[in-house]
C-alpha cells in the first residue's frame, strides 16, 4: 500500500467529511433545538446548489462570478428557510412525531418538483477560476485545490459555530435550550424566536454547503437523496445537536467512505449504516450527545 | 361478529362491488385496484406497528422488499409453485423481522424511527450490491405469474382473496387480548409492565407479525409488476405506507386501507397527465397534516359524531350518553 | 395472621445525584399484615416501593419476596411473582374504558395475553365484573376512564392491582383525592380484602385518621431512613416521629 495513496485518500476523505459536517450541523443544530428531524435538508442543499449556479450564470463573464455567488445563494437559502419556518415548521411543534417527519418529507417530494420545474432536467455545471481549478501539489501528491477551499470553509463554519454557541449571548441560549426548553422559556425567554433563529441558521449554512458544492462536478437532480441518508448518519454518529458530534461523525463517514472505495467500494454505504446501526443500538443518542434525549 | 355487522355493514358492500370490479372496468383499472389491494395490505401491516403499538417506522419496506425477493427468487431461479413461494415470503420477512426489530424495539419515538429507516437503508445497500445474487440494481425480470394467474382479472381475484384474508387475520389478532395489550403498551407502557407483561417481548412478537405481512404483500407484488428492484427496500417505499395510514387515519383498523385506496387511485390519476406527482402528493400530505390529523377516517367520525348526537338531540334521547356529571 | 415471612428488606440504598433517597432501609413483612409507611414528604416513601418492585435499580441491598431474591428483578417479572402496585399519581390507562382497564390486568393475569385469535370481549368477563364491583365502579364501567373523578381514579388503580391477583400488594396513598365516604370505603375494602383472602398490604398514606385507624404496624421513614416502628401507639408516643411530624402538621 502506497502511502501517497493512502494520504490522497484520506484528504479525500476529509474534503468529503467537511462538506457533510456542513450538512449535517444545520440538520444536527436544527434537531438539537427544535427536536425536528428536518428531511428536506438536503432538498434546501440541492436548492442552495442551483441558486449558485443561477448567480454564476448571471454573472460569468467577470471572473468573481463563484465567489460572490457562494454568499449570495446562502443568503437567499436563509430567507427561504426563514419563510419556511413562519409558515410550515411553526404550525408542527406541538405536533406528535409522525406529523412533523411527514411534513419535512413532503418538503423532500415538493421541493424535488420545484428544483426540475424551475432548473430543468440537464446536469449544470459551473466553471471555477483558475485559483482552485486545478491541482495542488503536497510532496509530490495532486490534490484538487478545490478540496482545500472546501476544508477551509468548513473549518470557518466550525470555528465560527463554535464561537457562536461558546461565546455569544445568543449561543448560550441556543445550547441551554438544546439542554432545556422548559428551563430557557421559564427565564422568560422566547422560544419561538429561537426556534425561528436557529432554523435560519441551519438552512443557511445549508444553502452555503450545497453553494461550495455546487462547483464540485455537476449539479444534477437526486444529489440530494444520496447525500441526506449520509448526513443522517452523521448527526446520528456523532450525536444531535452537538458541534463536535458532527464534525468528528462528519470526518468519520467521510474517511470510512474514501477507505472502504479501496478494498470495497460496494461497500461503502453498508458499512456507513452498520456503524449507524450499532451506534443507535450501543449509544443511541451519538457520540456527543446529550443522553436524556432519548 | 357484531361488531362487524353493525359498523361495518358498509363493507359488505365494498366486498361485493370488488367482486364485480373487473366485470365492469377496463383493464387498467383493475391493474389499479390490485395496487391498491397489495399496498393496502403492505399498510395495514405497517398500522399493527403504527397505530397499534404507538411506534413509527421509517423503514418497514424492508420486510416488504424481503418479501418481494423471496418470492421473486424462488419463482425465477426455483420455479416454485406461487403459493409455496408466498409462505416462504413470509417467513423470509419474520425472521428479518426477529432479527433487526429485537434491535429496534429497545428504543422508542425517533430513534426506534431512525433506526428502523437505517435498517431499510441497510437492507437495499445489500440487496442492491449483492449483483450475484439479486441482480442489483437491474433488478430481477420475468417474474411471471403461473398459469391461469398470467391475466389481469384472475391475478386480481387472487389477490382479493389473499389480501382479504390476510386482513381478516390480522382483524382478529386486533381484537385479540393481544392486540389491546399492543395497545395498552401504546397507551401506557409503564403501567403495562406492572401487570405483568414483558413489554419489550411483546413489541418484538408484534413487530414481526407486522413484518410477516409486509412480506406476503411484498410476495404478491413481483408476479405483478413482473420484475422487482432494490427500491423496494427503501426509505421512499418505507414512507408510502406512512402516507396512506395518515390520509386514512390511523385509529381505524381500516384507515390505512382507505389511504391506499386514494393514494393509489391519486397517483394513477394523476401521472395520466403531469409528471409532477411527487409535487402532488407531496402537497395532499401537508395538507392533511396540516389540517385533517384524523385523517380521513378522523373526518368521518367527526361528522358522525355531529350527526349522531344531533340525531339523539331531536329524539330527545339523553340516556344513550354515557353517564358523566 | 401466618407466621411466615413474606417480604424481607436488607439494607436497602438508592442516590439519585448527591441526593440519599433511601439510606440503608431494611424491612420485614408477615404474611397478612395491614402495615403501612408514613413520612413527610420526599422521605422516600414512593422509593421504597419503586426498588423493591424494579421500577428502579437500587444501589445496594437486597429485596427478598417469599425467600427469593428478586432485587432489581424487571417489574413484569415481580408481578408475576404476586406483587402489585397502586401508583400515587394515577397510572391508568386513560383513553380505555374502565372496563378496560381492568380487563387489560385481568388478561394478563390469567395469562390470556399471547392469545391472537379470540376476540377480546369475550373473555375475562366475570372476573373484570367482580373487580369494578368490590372496588364500587360498576356504574363507571363504560364511562372513558380519563374522565373518571379523581377519587374513581384511585379506586380504578386499586382494581388494576387487584387484577393481578396479588399476594402482596403495594398502595401508594390510596385515598388521595375521595372524599370522606370514598376513604371510608376504600379502605374497609383494603381491610375485607387482608381479612378475608389474606392479601398482604403495605399502603403509605397523609390521612392520619386512615392510618391510625387501619394499620396493625406503622413504619416512620425520614429522609430516607427508618427512623421509628412499632404499632400505631409506640410511633405515636415516639418522640423522633413527634418531631418529624411537627413541622409538617399545624
């Protein structure tokens, strides 16, 4: 075994378990807060996708294009998460679990229709400038460059979360809340403006990860079905409503998938969902989470 | 037996007009009502987890794709005869059933929901790479009913005959001391223990029966569809039974049935004219979410309810209340 | 009143956090007594009952029912045993009906509960009857039992236990919430029931009158630990249980 091979693989897997960690935070915060396992949080990922190349499109002949269309798509996915949450989420809080899971999952099957009705069948694809269009050489290893961009967001989502929910006011509230709501709303806080918060926060990044993926390859339709299982499996491994829960599940389903393409590249998802299997049946609430969720 | 004479006389009905159905219709159609006849089923198994146990889960298709394998496989490479193949469908699926939900039913609310649509994801991953034996992701073809089943209207009297009684078994295994002790478990586990009952043994021994039926219906889908794929198993396939239970309404024995009847007429209505159906269906769930929790059968007895007391109004008939103060 | 053992209690201790719920409790019960457990609340009365009955796990210690260990024995498995349990808080079934409710414990007793195929209203019909009877809900017995009065409620608890056929049963305030007629029956029906089939109770109780005026054997719990015993008089002359209880009572 070759050990640049094995280097390759895994910052392959590492760029992979970054762009689930950006994924699976607004999934993993989402659920921590609200208890509400959002479906369609890789629909709004996939929306968030297209957005970015709509903006790329508009803007392709000066060579900004991507960089200001990664913001601007996550912007724009914050305001529909934000009118998402006002008109649909809020109704489902005191529902019972059934209710809510269908809600999102009729989120999953609507938002499906509206990204072809409005973008179409065809594979899009956008162009990267030059500067992370090509490879990077680390001893003598290629590595797309685009890779290390993708880290390196992920790592400021990372860091600028964790700054958030350890250092701001706000953030204090969001993680007693995720500990207690009944504790939070007693110091005569408003939970509905949390929740509204934290959702928009959730899609945000949302819509920025599927932004910085839209770059990677192309953008076709169904992305998001094969990466929502994964980004369920992440949040379960490491544990909901958990930062370093995700990021370490992130990075574990990332490098279990580069690995595994190795000695069995069938098998990747199989072992992905056995590890999911037994951490739900060993620890059910993750890695890192807060056990009397369960 | 009353019971099933006073308030469900109206099923004899719909007994009678299934018997004539293929006299009537054109083909099509009753390729629609088969559907409906086997995902019906597919959905009142999954009721006996859901509305009876108080439990969601996300993935029962797995019991239904195991089913569908079994029964494909056997037909396909081993020519047995179908009803063989369909017992065999079933067991197939229990002991699935046995295995994975004596993981499942340690946990409760979304986690036994997680887990269950991790286990459907499992199931289709292997399904789906082991080529050699399932044929993968092509699917498995040429799953040709025997004989007489090769038309349309026999195969759909077939089916009305295993899926009713199927239903009538499962009928009584609801009214059983079993079944309200599925239910006192729902209602209430911990009390449930303290009489005595191994709570988590009996939703295992529910879990399974549940998963035993998702099976057969799963058997009598290859023959029809006369090919199966990895699909089957998935969480997609695992939500359809979800839908049909809430559009119906999952407190009635027969709600998930009704939900198949208007989810499978929906969607052969609907795909006639747009390819939109996802958009479509994902919008009545919402509004039945949203707005109709009871369902259809909720809807129903609400307004029987109105129209009843009403009734007793005019008559002035207070005594047939129950005594409250 | 036999002279065996029934129910024996080493050394009992559960924590929960920094907090001693039970400190080193051991405890003895005849076949047929009428006993009851006092104490201001949080003393650990409801404890108690739920570690010898598996609802928790207990730290140390050992529960022996009829000289069998069942310490941290699973709830089912104790009731099977012979022991039930009437909850404080009424822990009913309340979208059943009274009816029910009962028959739901009936069934399992009689071990009908695996039974898949015979219709459930027909079976246990008589017992659930004399149950809602002796326990005076024979009026309520199609009635929601959500909707029952409070004072129904415990009745209704007290017919669940019952249904288990117990041999040793525990009541855990039996009369919270009846009115004095109510008590009153209750608890000459908690009396017929030790006298007649010797069904052994152990009931904890606020209403001192209750106390005082069923109990053969009075055990004082303070903060966890045993702090007085004897018949209702030696407790009541006791000065440790004076002072426990003068800060509770006016």
């Amino acid at each position: 075994m070759d050990v640049s091979l094995l280097v390759a693989q895994s910052m392959s897997g590492l760029s992979r378990g970054m762009m689930l960690f950006l994924i699976a935070s607004g999934l993993s915060l989402i659920f921590g807060v609200m208890n509400i396992l959002n479906f369609a949080h890789a629909s709004l990922w996939l929306v968030g996708a297209y957005f970015c190349y709509s903006f790329w499109h508009l803007m392709q002949n000066h060579g900004f294009g991507m960089w200001v269309s990664i913001p601007l798509a996550a912007l724009v996915l914050a305001a529909i998460g934000w009118v998402i949450e006002v008109v649909l989420i809020r109704r489902v809080y005191e529902r019972e679990l059934p209710e809510q899971l269908l809600l999102t999952y009729a989120m999953v099957l609507i938002l499906g229709d509206l990204i072809k009705l409005t973008w179409g069948v065809e594979d899009k694809i956008i162009v990267r400038p030059p500067l992370v269009d090509g490879p990077v050489f680390f001893y003598g290893i290629p590595f797309d460059s685009y890779f290390i961009f993708v880290i390196s967001i992920g790592f400021f989502v990372a860091i600028g979360l964790w700054w958030f929910l350890k250092k701001t006011k706000y953030g204090h509230i969001v993680r007693a809340a995720v500990f207690s709501r009944e504790m939070v709303s007693a110091l005569g806080i408003p939970i509905p403006r949390i929740y509204t918060g934290v959702f928009v926060l959730g899609i945000f990044i949302a819509g920025l990860a599927g932004a910085v993926q839209a770059p990677v390859g192309s953008i076709t339709l169904g992305m998001d079905m094969a990466i929502v299982v994964q980004a369920f499996c992440v949040v379960v491994i490491g544990g909901f409503g958990s930062l370093l829960g995700t990021l370490v599940g992130s990075i574990i389903v990332g490098e279990v998938y580069a690995f595994s393409i190795l000695f069995w590249p069938q098998g990747a998802l199989v072992l992905i969902f056995i590890v999911t299997a037994v951490i739900l049946i060993v620890r059910p609430w993750g890695l890192f989470g807060t056990p009397m969720r369960v | 037996m009353e019971i099933l004479t006073k308030r469900y006389w109206w099923l004899g009905l719909v007994f009678i007009g299934a018997l004539v159905l293929p006299l009537v219709v054109g083909e099509f159609w009753v390729h629609v009502a088969i559907e409906i006849l086997i995902l019906g089923l597919f959905a009142v198994s999954f009721n006996m987890i859901f509305g009876n146990m108080g439990q969601l889960s996300f993935g029962h298709a797995a019991y239904y794709g195991v089913g569908a394998y079994a029964t494909g496989l056997l037909m396909v490479r081993a020519s047995v005869p179908l009803p063989i193949c369909l017992a065999a469908s079933m067991v197939a699926a229990g002991i699935c059933a046995l295995i994975l939900g004596y993981f499942c039913v340690r946990l409760t609310g979304i986690y036994f929901a997680i887990l269950t649509l991790a286990f459907g994801q499992l199931l289709y991953y292997i399904i789906f790479q082991w080529y050699s034996f399932t044929r993968g992701d092509d699917g498995l073809q040429g799953i040709i009913p025997p004989g007489a089943l090769f038309s349309a209207t026999y195969y759909y009297y077939f089916t009305l005959f295993i899926v009713t009684g199927a239903l009538i078994a499962m009928w009584y295994v609801n009214e059983s001391p079993f079944g309200y002790t599925m239910r006192a478990i729902r209602e209430n586990a911990d009390r449930t223990r303290f009489i005595g009952i191994n709570v988590r043994r009996y939703m295992l021994i529910n879990f399974v029966v549940a998963g035993m039926f998702a099976g057969l219906a799963g058997g009598l889908w290859g023959p029809f569809n006369r090919s199966i794929a990895p699909d089957l198993c998935n969480w997609h396939q695992s939500g359809i039974p979800v839908f049909m239970t809430v559009i119906g309404g999952p407190l009635g024995f027969f709600g998930p049935m009704i939900g198949s009847i208007i989810y499978t007429f929906l969607m052969a209505f609907v795909t006639g004219f747009t390819e939109y159906w996802p958009l479509t269906i994902g919008l009545v769930i919402m509004f039945v979410v949203l707005f109709l929790p009871g369902g259809v059968l909720g809807l129903v007895e609400q307004k029987m309810k109105v129209f009843r007391s009403r009734d007793l109004e005019t008559r002035g008939d207070r005594s047939a209340e129950t005594g409250s103060s | 009143m036999s002279g065996e053992v029934i129910l024996n209690v080493e050394n009992l201790n559960k924590a929960f956090g920094g907090l001693q719920a039970t400190d080193n409790v051991s405890y003895e019960m005849m076949t047929g007594e009428l006993s009851a457990i006092i104490g201001p609340n949080g003393a650990g009365k409801s404890t108690f009952f739920n570690l010898i009955t598996g609802y928790h796990a207990v730290d140390s210690g050992k529960v022996f029912f009829k000289d069998r260990d069942i310490t941290n024995w699973p709830p089912h498995k104790i009731t099977r045993l012979g022991i039930a349990r009437a909850f404080q808080v009424s822990n009913i079934y309340p979208r059943l009906t009274t009816y029910e409710n009962v028959r739901q414990a009936t069934l399992a007793q009689q071990r009908r509960t695996l039974n898949f195929f015979t219709p459930a209203n027909r079976l246990a019909k008589k017992e659930t009857m004399q149950l809602l009877e002796i326990t005076g809900l024979s009026q309520q017995a199609n009635m929601i039992s959500g909707n029952l009065s409070q004072g129904d409620k415990k009745r209704l608890e007290l017919a669940i236990a019952l249904g288990s056929k117990p041999e040793l049963v525990f009541l855990d305030e039996p009369t919270a919430g009846m009115s004095g007629e109510e008590t009153h029956e209750t608890m000459e029906l908690v009396k017929r029931l030790n006298r007649e089939i010797g069904l052994t109770i152990l009931f904890t109780e606020h209403d001192m009158s209750v106390v005082f005026g069923y109990a053969r054997r009075l055990t004082v719990l303070h903060q966890g630990a045993v702090i007085a015993e004897g018949t209702p008089e030696e407790v009541r002359d006791n000065e440790e249980a004076q002072r426990v209880y003068l800060g509770e009572e006016a």
